[in-house]
C-alpha cells in the first residue's frame, strides 16, 4: 500500500526559508529517504527508485514473523547470531537503498551504513511476509533487490496465496535467485547454507487467515 502525504499547512508556512533557501532538494529517492523525520507507525522503503511509506503489518502480520523467530530462535543462540522482526533497516549495497524487511538474521559484527541500517552483503537471511497490499513488491521486487544485494536466503511466507505457502530462495547471482523451493504450509522446508535449518512450516497454520 502506497501512502501519499499531503500537508494541511498554510501556504506561507511551506515558503522556502533563508535558512532552507540554500539547501539543494532531495535529488534521489534515497535522499529523500534521509530527510524524511521519523514517522512512528509507518514503514518507509525505497523500492526500484520508489519511496514507498506504508502502515505496518497488521497484528497477524506481526505474529507470523514471531512464530519464525520462535522456530528458530534455539539455531539463532547457538550459532550467536541476531534476528529483528520487522524492527530494522538494511541498506542494500551498491545503490544504498534502504529498506525494511519483516524477518533478519544477521551475525552479531555485521558491518552497518551510519548507526542504524545493517548492510545487505553481511546478512544471513531475509523474509517477507506476503500481505495483500505487498503482493507485487514481496512476490516479485524484493527477491531481485535482495539478490543484488548479496544476501545469501531470503524466505518468502505467503498467506495470501491459495494455498499458503513458504518459498526459500538462495544462490545469489546477477541479481536474482538461482534456486528456489516452495511448499504448501505444513510441510518441512530445508533452507539452505549458510543457515542450515529445517523449517517446520506447520507452525504458520497456527495463525488467523488474515496478515
């Protein structure tokens, strides 16, 4: 879902300052991004050159990437690695695009782009959780931006589909995923190195229909 922000100021109060005069306007969508104040309650992403501000996921959205961290949760300690549930920015190298996927996992000494956004190439795996404003990006923008970004896995949960589904994408290469397996939820998912980890994807049946 794309959020077009309008502003109900005056117009006097949207003239240009002295003190703002001066300074070039956003050139870039990443620029843009860098202006933007903090926006509590909202997801802001650059997408194929697109600035893209959407709600966050609705509480089912959010319980599906929690019975993921929770899945993996005992592989993740053992192995000292971190993951973020929706709650993190990454900067895809190269064009330095930020975006915000639902699920990370990230060594603790992954190398960052300012303080806050983890850069791709030093991510373990991603996943997205496929909601019905987020079919066209999930399904078909993502995997490529990932991909370019050197980011080994990426997960992809689909309860939007009929059936649902879970789909693990790996080997990187030219910017897109080389291999792919797909199963109905329900059935066990291998995801691949550097993860190594059999996903039992029952686990997602437990949530509402809705995401």
């Amino acid at each position: 879902m794309v959020m077009v922000m309008t502003s109900h100021r005056n117009h006097a109060a949207l003239r240009p300052t002295p003190e703002t005069a001066s300074r070039p306007l956003p050139a870039t969508a990443r620029e843009l991004f860098d202006a933007l104040p903090s926006l509590p309650g909202l997801r802001t992403e650059v997408i194929d050159g697109r600035l893209i501000v959407s709600p966050v996921g609705t509480p089912e959205h959010g319980w599906l990437a929690m019975l993921l961290a929770y899945e993996m949760h005992q592989m993740i300690m053992d192995r000292d690695w971190r993951a973020y549930t929706g709650n993190v920015d990454v900067c895809i190298d190269g064009p330095r695009d930020p975006v915000e996927p639902d699920f990370v996992v990230a060594p603790a000494d992954c190398p960052r782009w300012g303080e806050r956004e983890l850069l791709s190439s030093g991510l373990v795996m991603v996943a997205e959780i496929v909601s019905p404003g987020s079919v066209v990006d999930d399904r078909e923008r993502k995997p490529g931006i990932y991909a370019s970004g050197g980011i080994p896995v990426m997960l992809l949960i689909d309860p939007v589909a009929a059936p649902a589904t879970v789909t693990v994408l790996s080997d990187p290469k030219e910017g897109e995923y080389r291999t792919f397996t797909r199963v109905a939820v329900g059935s066990p998912l291998h995801i691949p190195d550097p993860v190594g980890f059999t996903l039992d994807t029952s686990v997602f049946a437990k949530a509402p229909g809705r995401s």
